[in-house]
C-alpha cells in the first residue's frame, strides 16, 4: 500500500482517535441497579418503580438480592412524606423501635419481626427532612440491610463488608437470573442490555431467558420477539452456536423481520453471528438485508437534557413500559433507536471489511458508524460508548496492521477511556485493555504486555462474566510466559493463575460446594447446607419447566397458558422457601466466610505431599501448555502440539482400545508409538528427569485429554522398541505387551478437574458412616420384571432405551468378593428386584456407607443419533413408575456420606448434557467430560469417584481382578496404590497386558485418599 493511501486513511479515521473525557459517578438515585457494600458476599439492590409501598412519583423502592437466594432478601425504601405506617406488614408480628447502630448512618432505629413462617425480620429507618430511609428483609442479611440503608440514605456507593450465608452452588449467571426477576419487566430489559455492553454475555443470557419465560403466555407476548432476538447473540458470543440458530430462527417466525426495532436487532446480530463463526463474507450478506422503513414522527420524544432512567421513571410512572434498545437511555422515539442500529450495522459492516483486509472501505465503513452515533442527541446518549469503543478499537487494529502503531496505541487507549467512564469493572473494559496488552506484544514490548496482562487476570475473578469474556484474549499473555519461564521464576505463577481463568464450573464447582458442606464435618449445619442446596436445586428445575412450557408460545387463556401461570406461582413459592433456608444458614459463621475461587501455585505447593506432583494443561485457542510444580519446584512450558493435533492422538488412541464396528465392539493392537510420543510431547519440555521420584501424579486435563487415563502413556523408548521387534515377527502376538513402561506402572495417577477443588477435597474429612459397603448391581432381566411388562410401566417412547439393554447383566460376583472383604457384617449388597432405580431412591441408610460400588451398564450415549444423552445406570425394573434407570438427577439426588462411589460400567468418566444438567437442578456446567455420572455422584456426597472411561471388560476377569485388587489392599492404603497394584498384575499377564483390561478406571478426587478406613 502506498505512503498516500495510509495518510487518506488516517484521514477517514481521525475522528475516531478523539480522546475520551472524564465524568464524575452517578449518584444512586439515577442507577437502576447498584452493589450493596464493596466486599464479601455480592448483593445489589434493583430498583423497583411499581413497589405497592410507593405513592408518589418522588418515593423510591429497592429489592436487596444476594448471590445463591433465589429471591429477595429484602428491599429498600425512600418514601416521601415519612409514613412509617406504610411499611408494615400484616403477616408480623413486630417488637417496639429501638436505636441502632448503622455505620455512617446517624438515628437509625431497628424493629425486630417475626413472621407467620416462623422467620425472623428486621427493619432499619431513619429520618432526613420530610423523607423516611428504611431497610426491612430477613435478619439472616442484617449486613446487607445496614449497607443499603445507608447507601440509598448517603446516595452514594458505602464500603463495607457483606457477611451473609452462600452455599456457593450457584454462579454469575444465576445470580443474574434473580436479579432480573426482582426488576419490572423494562428494567430488566435495561439491565440486559447493559450487561451485553458490559460482555458478561452468560448473565444476558439468563436476564433476556427469564424475560422470555415471564412474557409468553401472558398479555405483552409480542415484546418476546425481542427477547429470542437478544437471546440468539447471547448464545452466539458464548460460542452456543446452534442454540443462536434455533434463537434467530424462532424470531423470525414470530415475525421479527417485519418490525422496524426488531428486525434490524436481527439483522445485526445474525451479522455478529456470523463474524463469531469467522464469516465476514456471510456477516455482509447478512447486514444487506431489507429492514422495514420507521417513521420519523411516529413518537414524540422528550428533547433538551440527556435522559436518565430516574428522571423518565419520574415523568412515566404510570405507565413503567419504558423504551430502551441496546441499553439506551430511556424514552428514545422509534426512529432514534432504528437510527442506532443502523449505525451499530455500519460499525459491523466495517469489522467484516477489516477481516477481508479491506483496510480503506472498512476505516470508511467505522468513520460513518461514529458519526451516526454522535448525531442521536447530539452525542449525550451515554450508552453508545460501547458501540464507539468497539469501533475505535477496530480502527487501532488497521492503523497497527497499516503501518501506523503511534495511532494504534491511541487509538487503544481510548477505546478503554471510553469504558472506563461508562463501563468500570466489566468484561468489555478487561477485554480492552486486554487488546492493548496484545498490541504490545505484537510490538515487542513486552514488559508493557505482561504487566497489564496481569492487571487483567487479578481483575477478572472480581469482575462478573470476565472469565468466559477475556479467555481467549489471553493468548499472547501465555505465548510471552512460556517464552520467560526459563529465565523468569514468576513465570510458572503467573501462568497458573492464569490458568485458573479457564476453569469451567462442572465437577470442580460441586466438589467445592460438598467440600464448603463438609467444612467442619457432617453435623446440623451440615444438613441444613444440603437442604438450602437442594431447594435451589429445586428453583433450577422449576425455572426450567417453565422454560419448556413458555417454548411452546402458548395462546393467552389456553390451557397451556394456564399450566405456565401455575408453573410461575410454583417457582415463587420455591423461591421464598429457598431464600428462608438461606438466612437460617447466617447463624453458622463458617458459610459467612467466602472460600477463595482461585489458589496461589505456593499454596498448592504446601498441600502436595513428597513423592507428589502436580501436571496441570491448558488449551488456549490451538495452543497447548503446562504448568508442573512439586513441593520443591515449578515450572511453565509450551507444548509443540495444537489441540487438533492433541485431539486426532486422543481419537486414535482409544480407537485402538475400544471402537464400534457394525455394532460390535473391537479392540485393536494399541497405538503404544503414538502413546509415546504422546508422553513425549507432554513430558519431555519439563526435562528428562521431571517424574523421578514422583509416585503420586496429579493431573488436570483438558479438552480431549479429560477422555484418556495418563496411566496409558508410554514415559522410556527401550520397551517400545522391544515390542516392536518382538511384533515384526511372523505369528506375533500384538496383545501381548508386557515390558512397556506405562506412566501408571510406577505411580498413583489422581484425575483432577481443578487446583482449587484438588486441595478442597484433601481437605474434607473422611466419611462418618458406620458401615463399610454396599454393592448394587445384576438387574433382573426383562423377563423377570412383570410389573413392568404387564400395564404398569411407563409408556416407551422413540429415545427410550430397547429392552434388549438389560437382558445381559453383569455378574455380581466382584460386590460379593468385595462385600466379603470389607467385612459381611458392615456390607449390604442389592442384586436382581432389589437393585432397581425405585428401591435405590427409598433406601433410608445410604448415609451410612463409605464406599458404594455398582457393577452394572452405564448409558452415556444416546439410543439412537436424533435423541439427546442423558447418562444413567441401568438397574432393574421396579413398579408402576420405573424405567429401569438411575438418571443423571436420580443420582444428584441421592444422599451419600460416602469416601468413594465405584463405578464398574461403560465409560461412566463421559459428559451429559447441558440439557440433562439443568433437568437435574445443575445450573451450571455441562458438555464437557466428567461432568455425567462423577459429577452426580459428586454431587450426592461422594468425595472420590472411582469412574470408567471405556466401556469395562469381562474377558479374562479383568474388572473382577481390578476390583478384587481394590479391595484386598490392607486398610488405610491409598485408593491409588491399591488399583496400581492391581493394574500392575494385569500389565504383567500376557492376556490383560493391553490397556483395555486395565487402564480404563481413573480416580476422581485424591487417589491418597484410601478406600478402607483403619
């Protein structure tokens, strides 16, 4: 490109290079939503216009919501005239007003309640002029109470610490679900809208769904066309790509083309789709389509000041429908929102030329954008700072890739100045400066880059969806850690921080919430902690009922729509029972405290034991690296593989074990080449003397490595070589490879899904139960269970399982031996009738077992291609409402004090659904391996998960001898040790020296943990 052509386009883009100015914060009183306190458990207060307790267009009302209760905890109030009356509540009984102390709050009285639900309230108030403060809700959140009170008295943000009870089950996103149910419905559109500016891209989702959910059905369904609109680029930014598709589909259908607002919502996002697929081509296609023509005049508008919510609030109290698109500023007539987008569409059109490197058409393309955008209102609609920023970095990106890094940076800077006045502490502002850090990467400076790099990675645990929002923006940052880590001490540190950045919620969050459950042992608060997880559970699987009922678009006054008004009164009551159980926790000071989501790479030092290591991997994009550390040392390498790469090794190997062929399944000789380089390419950066010594080695996986032991690597050549030889000869037996130096032949192998769950479970202390096993397993056949072959049973569908499935059980000799060994009279095992999903969800001791063990079918798949997968255990058929399976929920719901569940079935170690997750309660994780039947399992209260990753043998007794080895290891050996030992005689017999016979169980949890207690 010539030295003219880059002036002319530094020309085009000058005015996207204007630096940003300073604004003061808004006081309170103009925000519809603000944080209680600035530490402990996140609470914030959501404005509430339509509160029953507010007369006047100047009274103001609040609902307090906190992290894990499913509805508020109590509300806040200025109201005019300073009535007290006004705050009472028939249903309380209530003590005489006495002084409180309220810090920074001067005359503050409190009144103590106690409601018909036996429930105790407070009420905070105070006086200034003609205006009365208060603060009521359940006492379990006087901290929360104290701070609001004095925030909406001050009108100003007030420090302080929020100490109320959290189970941790929940995450962002279902904290963002409460609190959009706390808002009228325009306020949550606002709040959505924001938090998409903002990129917490998972909590709009769950503000734009519940949306969704509370208006189908009832009297303003046309405004859910929006909503499926706004949900199609939600799940499009979180990478769910064919549930945008079905989003924008549906949208569509209902018409969304042939509004002026909502089809251009459309055509925009289905433009942002397509450009998160790499499309740019597909993403112009998409922003030439025909939108409807709107009216200039169709609506008045209110012109002069910028408008904030609080004043338009003010001025449409009566009617609290107020108009906002993309988060903007309340009351925009028809025409300016279409104006918006529009130019949000010429922005798009400027990023799809960028990624053609149509450099000039795309920086002409971003100039008209801005341009557009400060003519709404001459410039004052603040919330079109997100869609500048967004430009202005876009244009840094052609100046930097045209030759021009002086302008770049500036541009950079600005992007994030923007932010950092209309966004501060959000994903959209990390990402930025995450932008600015990798353009100093790129220009060699790398100091710049890694320190803020850093900056970005302590700021995200503390701000909201950061996580899913700047993970693949730290790539550079990995490249330049590994690049250092041979010079750099801090390097290894750095990256493990880093890494925990990638942590997904799944079995590493269950194991954290049964870890917190356990913290002092298993005793009244305990139980009290599973209740209040159990209800949200139940929160979970009501709001997805009602998502399944609101899907069906049902007719105002249809019968539908009368199941769904049942179904939302339904989930209210759970919500208040859930929210109660919640302050009942607060009189426990050990779930006030909140466990730490990250861990520090010395203080996992300090809990690895000697002999022991820890090898944790990260993908990051294509890229792979690890992080080793054992008490001694550290260090951080980058892999010479990519994760395709990693993956067709993974999908090769275990072809080589297990493969279906015409329905069969065949084992072939095992890939032991490819599983040595596979070592090598793990391994061998670390040093060759990196495993002496270790005989306990902790590994976190990720991607496709969750689906292969570690045990099957090959760590020395010599073996390799001897087979090889050995197998070039004529009539060689393949499957004979003994003398392979397999990595699980000198060492415990622990399967770990975090660092932080890692040290969570070590630290839970063992079991309490009394008896010693309980084996389940050998179902009844079909032809035994009567009561389901007469008329009793359940109706089979085209996704149920044939009952071809259970006619071949396994046998339950291995849970006799095993009973025998851990003492007949502190060990129960169930076969036949007896093991069936009904039988098993009625035991009343289940409590009392420290290690269940079932041998029997796992289900992970699906039955057919078009049906989901949703894992079970099989079991036998047991009356009238039986399938014959232990589901994904059956199993989460089961109540276990136990230190191991085994698993001896097929590839119980898979993944369910993220369909399957949420059906059981699960609000979080899904789709990714372990977090099936282990996670269930987890779930129910087992600390470790003893878990197949193929499906088990029977040739040779192979599972029995495995098992037979668990059990005879004298108690208190390491769980670990005892099924390495018992691998080990497998590896040496000629029969079962193949990794199929003896690789497929992995320990989930702390392998040092033994399976009999002394």
């Amino acid at each position: 490109m010539s030295k003219a052509s880059l002036v002319a386009i530094a020309a085009t883009a000058a005015a996207l290079a204007q630096p940003a100015s300073a604004a003061a914060p808004e006081r309170l009183s103009i925000q519809e939503s603000f944080r209680i306190g600035n530490a402990g458990v996140r609470c914030t207060a959501q404005l509430r216009p339509l509160d029953p307790k507010l007369k006047s267009m100047f009274d103001r009302g609040y609902a307090i919501v906190c992290r894990d209760a499913a509805a508020p905890v109590g509300f806040l109030y200025e109201l005019k005239g300073g009535d007290q009356a006004r705050l009472a509540e028939a249903d309380r009984r209530c003590d005489a007003p006495t002084a409180a102390d309220v810090p920074g709050v001067t005359g503050a009285k409190v009144q103590e309640c106690e409601g018909s639900d036996m429930l105790r309230y407070r009420t905070y108030t105070v006086a200034r002029g003609d205006a009365l403060y208060a603060s009521q809700g359940l006492s379990g959140y006087d901290s929360a109470l104290k701070l609001g009170l004095a925030s909406i008295v001050t009108d100003r943000p007030v420090a302080g610490e929020v100490q109320v009870a959290v189970t941790a089950a929940g995450d962002p996103a279902a904290f963002a679900r409460v609190q959009a149910g706390a808002l009228d419905p325009d306020g949550a559109l606002s709040e959505a809208y924001a938090r998409n500016n903002a990129g917490n891209y998972a909590e709009a989702a769950e503000f734009f769904q519940t949306l969704y959910d509370r208006t189908v059905g009832g009297t303003d369904s046309s405004k859910a066309t929006e909503y499926l609109v706004n949900q199609g680029l939600q799940q499009s930014n979180l990478g769910n790509m064919p549930a945008a598709d079905d989003a924008f589909t549906q949208a569509e259908a209902r018409g969304a083309g042939d509004s002026p607002i909502a089809g251009r919502l459309l055509r925009n996002y289905r433009a942002i789709h397509q450009m998160n697929q790499r499309r740019p081509r597909q993403a112009l296609q998409e922003l030439d389509r025909k939108v409807a023509a709107v009216d200039r005049y169709a609506t008045e508008s209110v012109v002069g000041a910028e408008i904030t919510p609080r004043l338009a609030e003010e001025i449409n109290r009566a009617n609290a429908s107020l108009n906002r698109t993309q988060g903007l500023d309340s009351r925009l007539t028809q025409y300016e929102r279409a104006q918006i987008l529009d130019a949000q569409a010429e922005q798009l059109r400027g990023v799809a030329l960028r990624m053609q490197r149509r450099y000039p058409e795309a920086l002409q393309a971003l100039e008209r954008a801005d341009q557009a955008l400060a003519s709404v209102r001459q410039g004052r609609v603040v919330s079109t700072a997100f869609m500048r920023s967004e430009a202005i970095g876009e244009a840094a990106l052609i100046r930097e890739t045209t030759g021009n890094p002086g302008a770049a940076e500036a541009s950079f800077k600005n992007a994030i100045g923007l932010l950092e006045i209309s966004y501060p502490d959000s994903a959209s502002l990390l990402q930025a400066r995450s932008r600015l850090a990798a353009f100093y990467a790129r220009q060699g400076r790398a100091d710049e880059a890694m320190k803020l790099y850093q900056q970005v990675v302590a700021d995200s645990e503390q701000v909201s969806g950061a996580a899913a929002a700047v993970r693949q923006a730290l790539a550079p940052y990995f490249a330049l850690l590994a690049q250092r880590s041979a010079s750099d001490p801090a390097a290894a540190s750095a990256m493990f921080a880093a890494n925990q950045v990638f942590v997904r919620p799944g079995v590493a969050q269950t194991q954290a919430v049964l870890a917190r459950e356990l913290s002092e042992g298993d005793d009244e608060a305990a139980m009290l902690f599973r209740e209040a997880v159990n209800q949200s559970r139940e929160v979970v699987r009501q709001t997805g009922e009602i998502s399944m009922l609101a899907a069906a678009n049902p007719a105002d006054g249809s019968d539908a729509a009368k199941m769904l008004a049942a179904a939302r009164t339904r989930l209210a009551d759970l919500e208040k029972e859930q929210t109660a159980l919640q302050a009942k926790l607060s009189k426990y000071p050990r779930y006030k405290v909140l466990s730490p989501q990250t861990l520090t790479l010395a203080d996992l030092q300090k809990t690895l034991k000697p002999g022991e290591a820890y090898y944790q991997l990260r993908l990051v994009g294509e890229d792979a690296y690890a992080v080793f550390a054992t008490p001694q040392r550290t260090q951080a390498i980058k892999l010479t593989t990519t994760a395709a790469q990693l993956g067709e090794a993974v999908a090769k190997l275990r072809d080589t074990i297990v493969s279906v062929d015409n329905g069969q399944l065949v084992t072939l000789p095992f890939d032991v080449v490819r599983a040595r380089q596979l070592y090598r390419t793990m391994f061998d950066p670390l040093g060759p003397d990196a495993l002496k010594g270790v005989t306990h080695l902790v590994v976190e996986p990720d991607g496709p490595l969750l689906q292969l032991p570690p045990t099957l690597l090959v760590t020395d050549q010599t073996g390799v070589d001897a087979y090889l030889a050995r197998t070039a000869k004529k009539d060689a037996d393949k499957f004979d490879m003994r003398g392979i130096a397999w990595l699980g032949r000198d060492r415990e192998v622990t399967t770990a899904v975090s660092a932080r769950s890692f040290t969570d479970v070590r630290q839970i202390a063992p079991s309490n139960g009394k008896r010693a096993y309980l084996g389940l397993g050998e179902n009844a056949p079909p032809f035994t269970a009567a009561s389901f072959l007469s008329t009793g049973g359940p109706a089979r569908g085209d996704c149920d399982w044939p009952l071809e499935t259970w006619s071949h059980p396994i046998s339950s000799a291995e849970l006799q031996f095993a009973r025998t060994a851990m003492g007949g009279r502190q060990s129960t095992v169930l076969t036949g009738s007896d093991f069936s999903d009904t039988a098993i969800e009625k035991l009343p001791d289940l409590r009392d077992y420290r290690v269940l063990h079932f041998a029997t079918h796992g289900l992970v798949t699906a039955p057919r291609p078009q049906c989901p997968a949703r894992p079970a255990l099989l079991t036998s058929f047991g009356g009238p409402n039986s399938d014959g399976l232990l589901s994904f929920k059956e199993v989460f719901d089961l109540k276990l004090d136990a230190d191991y569940v085994i698993l001896s079935a097929c590839d119980t170690a898979g993944m369910a659904t993220v369909k399957a997750t949420r059906e059981a309660g699960v609000e979080t994780g899904g789709n990714y391996a372990l977090d099936g039947l282990v996670r269930a399992f987890v779930g129910a209260g087992a600390r470790g998960v003893i878990a197949s990753h193929w499906p088990v043998p029977d040739d040779y007794d192979a599972t029995k001898r495995l098992i037979t080895g668990l059990f005879s290891a004298p108690p208190g050996t390491p769980a670990g040790q005892a099924l390495r030992e018992a691998q080990v005689k497998l590896m040496d017999d000629a029969n079962t020296s193949h990794p199929y016979y003896w690789a497929a169980f992995a320990i989930v949890g702390d392998a040092e943990r033994p399976l009999l207690q002394k």
